[in-house]
C-alpha cells in the first residue's frame, strides 16, 4: 500500500475504503463521508507517522504473523460477497480447530519466547474500531507487539478478555499473552506460516524479520 511513498517527500492522501479505513480512524480523518474526507486534504496539514517493515514490506497500521493471517488466508472472495465481514469470523472458528503452528520470537533483550501467534501495530487500533494494541504511538518510532502463547481455549480466552477490556493492557495482558515495545522482532517457525501486512496476505514464511525502514510516512491529517 505504500511502498511506492517510502523515503519520498510526497503526502499521503487518504481515501477511507478497504484498508484505509482502518488508517483514517486511526488519524482522526473522517472515514464515513468521502467529501470529509476530501476537506481535510484541501486544508493542507501534514503529519507524519512511523513506517515499519516485514521481510522489507513496509506496513502504516499492523501486520500478523500465524493466526490472523491464517484466517484472511482462508477466506475466500466468495465466501466474502455472500457472508462480508462474516466471512471471516466462519474461517476464524475453522482455523482455531486446527493445531496452530507453533514459532519462536525473539525479544529485544535477546529473550526468545514461544507462541502461536504474533501482531505487531504501529497504531492502536485492529481491523477497525477496536483498540487492541492499547499502548500504541504511531509517532514513537516503537512497534506494539503482542503474542499468544497458547492455541485452543487459552487462545479464545486471552482473545474474549481483550475484546472485554477494550483492549490489551501492556501493564496485565494476561497469562497466557505477552505486550512489549520493540523497535526490531525475529520470528521463526519450522514451517512456513502466513504472514500479513496491513491486512493483506503477503505469503508464508519460516523466519520473519521486523524492522524500522528508517523513514515515515507524511499525510494529510485534520
């Protein structure tokens, strides 16, 4: 989605649909009203965000490793035309049937921690108006990163308690999930697993590297 603006002085001029939507909330740009939106571009104020990388595809909002990934990868055109975003709650409740791939992740200490899933967030929030990585600057140059240690019902338990919180606490997760800051992440896992970037599947992967692309991103912001 942005990869043709990265380390260039051109604004980004957001337009709320797909995945966009996701950003203008995130931004405060009005993402309901098309002319709004166009308003705040006319009035010419820039802001500027971090921009971070997976594999050296950079990403403005989140990307996932394992799980979510899992479930935008199994969800088919088809199914979304006939169900929308229904869609993917029925691939989700099909994935989590499924023994999930387990992978290492390495800390910025140097600690390696296990789990099944990893979401990584430049802002708050996650596939829409859910606040999920509550912690979350987009201007601190620091990605949010939270991993699910536990498939199965541990999974679905640590998933409904973030949902009822609003989110997840960096300061009580959990047990069963781990938030930390970090401005690099290793993953690995011993068979590739799918990753996703801005809500996007990008493919599979066995080792998966997260980084500052040393640059940010300029948009117009209200």
């Amino acid at each position: 989605m942005v990869e043709g603006l990265v380390g260039s002085k051109t604004v980004l001029r957001v337009f709320p649909t797909g995945t966009m939507n996701v950003f203008a909330k995130e931004m405060g740009i009005p993402y309901d009203r098309l002319e709004s939106a166009l308003e705040v571009i006319d009035a010419g104020k820039i802001g500027e965000v971090d921009l971070f990388a997976m594999n050296g595809a950079p990403f403005v909002q989140m990307a996932g490793v394992g799980f979510d990934a899992q479930v935008i990868e199994e969800t088919t055109v088809g199914s979304k035309k006939i169900l929308g975003p229904l869609a993917y709650l029925y691939s989700a409740s099909r994935v989590l049937r499924t023994k999930l791939p387990r992978i290492r992740v390495e800390m910025p200490n140097g600690e390696v921690e296990k789990g099944v899933a990893v979401l990584v967030g430049n802002g708050a929030l996650y596939g829409g108006k859910f606040p999920l990585f509550k912690g979350a600057d987009n201007t601190d140059e620091l990605m949010d990163v939270i991993l699910f240690k536990k498939g199965g019902i541990p999974f679905i338990k640590a998933t409904l308690r973030s949902y009822a919180q609003g989110g997840v606490d960096p300061d009580d997760p959990g047990d069963s999930v781990s938030y930390f800051q970090a401005k690099s992440l290793k993953v690995w896992s011993k068979r590739p697993v799918p990753v996703e970037v801005d809500g996007e599947l990008w493919g599979r992967s066995e080792e998966i590297e997260f980084g500052t692309t040393g640059k940010t991103l300029r948009v117009f912001v209200p």
